[in-house]
C-alpha cells in the first residue's frame, strides 16, 4: 500500500472535506459580508443532536470544577474545552463542509482550528462585554500589530466562530447578542464606554437546537443573562487565519488516539499533520 501523501494546501483539505464553490448560496455569502454572520437552521441531525448533548453533560460530570481548565473558565457559567481530543462525535463540527465554506469565506486565507470549545451559561450567568475575538496577543509569533493594538478597519479577516446550538437558544436563556455590521469597525473597546451595556442596534442570536451560526469574530458580540434557567448549551469550533498561533496549541494536546482516527485533511485543520 502506497504511503499518504501530506496534505500540504487549504483547497486540497476542503476539497476532501466536501467544499466546493456552491457549498454557500449567494444570500449566505452576502450575508456574513453584510451582517457579519449567517444562519443554518437544522445542520444537525436529531440523532446527532443527542448525542452531542450527552457527551457534553457526560464530560461535565466527569471533568467537574477542571471543565475547561485547558482554554479558560467563566463565572457563571460552564465550559467545556479541547473537544477535538474528547470524543469521535464532535469530529464533524470542526469539519462540517457548511461550517468551512463560511470561514473560508470570511478569513479567505489559510486557516485552522484555533480550538474547540462549549459553553453554557447558568442561570444569572452569561453576560460578557461586547467583544472581538482578536488582540494583540495573537502578534506573538512575529507578526506586526498596527500600532501595538487591534486589527483596523481595511485589514483582513484573520478570526471567525461557529456556534453549534445544542438547545433552544431563546431571548431568555443567554443567546449571544451582536452588532451587525461591525466587523468593519474598529474593536468595540476603542469606540464603547460601557461594552456591557445594552448597544441600540444588537440583535440577538437565537435559534432552535440543532441551527449552527458561523460569525466572523471582529463581529462587536458577547453573551447575555440566562434569566430563565432553562439550559443553553452551545459548542464552539474557532478558527484562525494559518499564520497566527492557536487558542490551543493541538501539536501540545493532540492525543494519539485522536490522530489515529481523524483523516489527513482533518489533521491539516488542526495544523497536526
């Protein structure tokens, strides 16, 4: 048997992963160009969906107060992190052809899974400042900052988010709240007194269980209360342009049980290959 040739460009992954130049409509091109985000109602199955939720429930009984310790933890909330290494079930988040043919759209460049994340805000818990998923930080690896800060407004898209509902997410219960259109903005920080404050042009991000949201990350976003208790919870794949470092360094974290049973081209998503 012929040896696997290494995966070595962006279009050969998605090729393999099912990506072709129709995997989006044009409304939802235009979508995630205008508002900053796109909406796929039923991407998961409802066999699928369940078993989502109980891995989720299953790695939060057994993980208990270290949930999340590999990425962060949040007050008021629950997290879940490096999923890429918990369960053959969450391998098709991070792969779904729907889900890489936005973030393709929205980076345009060469991108990997920056990590792999859930969340789920309790009740009385959630609220976060409105936010982009980028800062200096990530100019750690060489890369120039514009003036030591935040990505301006004429430079590329280098971040984007999916968000895989796994409940009704409702007005109620914590959904994420954006500002569409400000992802050609500078970072709210630098325009915003109070980014906890209620912005008068937020709209909320709800949806039944089993929609999926891709987001471009400079999108001004951040999760609400839960003030109805009723349970929320919502799995993240991140991705971020190739050439900056990753939320999760996977080639520190990938479990050779993991290597072993994901492809080449999903191996090239997780820069482990």
């Amino acid at each position: 048997m012929n040896a696997e040739l290494p995966l070595t460009t962006m279009d050969t992954a998605l090729k393999e992963l099912g990506v072709s130049t129709d995997t989006l409509t044009a409304d939802e091109r235009n979508a995630l160009d205008e508002h900053g985000y796109v909406v796929f109602p039923n991407l998961i199955s409802a066999h699928w969906l369940q078993q989502l939720r109980t891995a989720f429930d299953a790695l939060l009984r057994k993980e208990g107060s270290a949930a999340g310790t590999e990425v962060h933890q949040e007050e008021g909330t629950a997290r879940l992190s490096d999923l890429m290494n918990k369960g053959e079930v969450f391998d098709g988040c991070y792969t779904h052809p729907k889900v890489l043919a936005a973030v393709h759209h929205i980076i345009s460049a060469d991108f990997k899974v920056s990590a792999m994340n859930g969340r789920e805000a309790l009740e009385g818990g959630g609220r976060q400042a409105l936010h982009e998923d980028w800062n200096d930080s990530f100019f750690e690896l060489g890369a120039v900052a514009k003036d030591g800060q935040y990505r301006q407004p004429n430079d590329p898209f280098y971040v984007a988010i999916s968000l895989w509902l796994l409940d009704d997410v409702t007005e109620t219960n914590g959904a994420t709240r954006v500002v569409p259109g400000s992802h050609h903005r500078r970072a709210p920080q630098f325009e915003l007194e109070d980014r906890f404050a209620d912005h008068p042009e937020q709209v909320l991000l709800t949806g039944k269980a089993g929609t999926v949201i891709v987001m471009n990350s400079h999108l001004w976003h951040g999760g609400t209360t839960n003030t109805s208790g009723a349970r929320r919870r919502v799995l993240h794949p991140y991705y971020v342009a190739r050439q900056f470092r990753q939320q999760q360094n996977q080639r520190e974290y990938i479990r050779k049980s993991t290597y072993d049973r994901i492809s080449p081209a999903a191996r090239y998503l997780l820069d482990v290959d």
